[in-house]
C-alpha cells in the first residue's frame, strides 16, 4: 500500500485501429500486482476516469519442454533476469508451475529456472523427476484450452483464475490433489505404486476439481466426488 503509482498525462489515440482519428487526454500508470501477477500500462480518459486502453508490460516466450510422459512439447514461459521459468501469462490470469521440493508447506515452494528456455532431458530427467514438472505445465496449459474452446470455460471459475500447480508435493507421495483450502493442485512424486502423478489425464482430473469447485459445489462424495 505504500507504493503508489505514478500518473503521466499524454494524448493517445483513442483506437488507433479505426481510420477515424479521435484523440484523447489520458493519464497513463504502470501498474504492478503481486496477486495475481500482473504488470501492465494502463491509460485512464482524465475527464471521465474510464479506463481506455491497457497494454501488458509482461513479455512471454516459448521453449520447448521434453516432458516425463509426453514428448517434446512447446511451452509458455517467462524470462526473469537472465533466466525462464514455469509461467504462462498467455492464458487467463496465468498459469504457475513451482516446486515444492518433496515438502508440504507451500512456503517452501521454488521456481523451475531455466537458463535457455530449452528444457531438456539430459537436465530434468534426473534423480528428482523433475521433467515431470514440464508435464504437469503444458498439461494445465492443454486443460485449460480444452474447457476455453471446447466449452467457453475460462479457468477454473470462468474469470480467468490463476491455477497455480505444483510439482514434488510431500515425500513419495502417492497421490494427486485439488487443494479447496489454497485453491491450488499438487502433485507427489509416487512412492511404492505411482511415478510422479503429472500426466495430462492426471492433470485434467485434477483441473476438473477445481472446476466443480467453483463452478457446482457439489459434495465431495460418491458420483460427484
């Protein structure tokens, strides 16, 4: 709260698209929000106080991701500093893959980093499962254009909600989940029956509860459940 933006007065086009030129007196701030993460420009008609334009600060990228179960696959990334790691802004409110690094506390979470947005098995397959991550990223991605296009969902709650997913849930952990709580879907790693639990008919299942969640409320029992 104690950051507060600062405002420029400009004139800008009000649709530079349109052959009809119509000028407007606008104060224009760049605005950034923690949750959910957003950064962007926005213009406001200084006499009316309507928002006229925004432009997203945000530049996406894609790499190339050689999933656990599902190839080689293009992902949506995004660049931090000198690196790139699991965030898709392209969709919604975005989509968030982090680590939790076999713990259960969400504090503990960390980024997936990589150094050249090209995601390969010689540097995640190893000992972690950690390409199971990439998985589950370009899953919720896949999911999320399902219920978008299939059905004119978008997100979970048809408001763009950010799904945040995360990889390496709790140690050995058998199991796939829809956190009602933090409104969040984790991921263990398998232990004496599963691999790590991030194949895309995981992850759409997983997506779906957080769907009823929002969407029907139903009980968590029986058919519905």
């Amino acid at each position: 709260a104690s950051h507060f933006p600062k405002a420029e007065l400009v004139i800008i086009e009000k649709n530079p698209r349109s052959k009809k030129s119509e000028l407007k007196l606008v104060y224009r701030f760049n605005i950034t929000a923690i949750q959910p993460f957003s950064s962007q420009k926005i213009y406001i008609d200084a006499n009316s106080g309507i928002i006229i334009y925004k432009a997203s600060l945000i530049k996406h990228t894609e790499g190339l991701a050689q999933t656990r179960y599902s190839g080689t696959r293009t992902i949506e990334t995004q660049q931090t500093g000198s690196q790139f790691r699991l965030q898709d802004n392209t969709r919604g409110n975005g989509i968030h893959t982090l680590n939790m690094n076999s713990s259960n506390s969400y504090s503990s979470a960390t980024e997936f980093l990589d150094n050249d947005n090209n995601w390969t098995s010689a540097e995640y397959d190893n000992t972690n499962r950690d390409n199971a991550a990439l998985d589950l990223h370009w899953g919720v991605m896949k999911t999320y254009d399902y219920f978008l296009n299939e059905h004119g969902q978008n997100s979970m709650d048809n408001n763009g909600f950010e799904v945040r997913a995360y990889a390496h849930f709790g140690s050995n952990f058998d199991n796939a989940q829809w956190d009602p709580v933090e409104e969040v879907i984790r991921f263990g790693d398998g232990g004496t029956i599963f691999d790590a639990l991030t194949s895309i008919d995981v992850v759409a299942h997983e997506f779906g509860h957080g769907f009823d969640h929002f969407e029907s409320q139903l009980e968590y029992s029986g058919e519905s459940g």
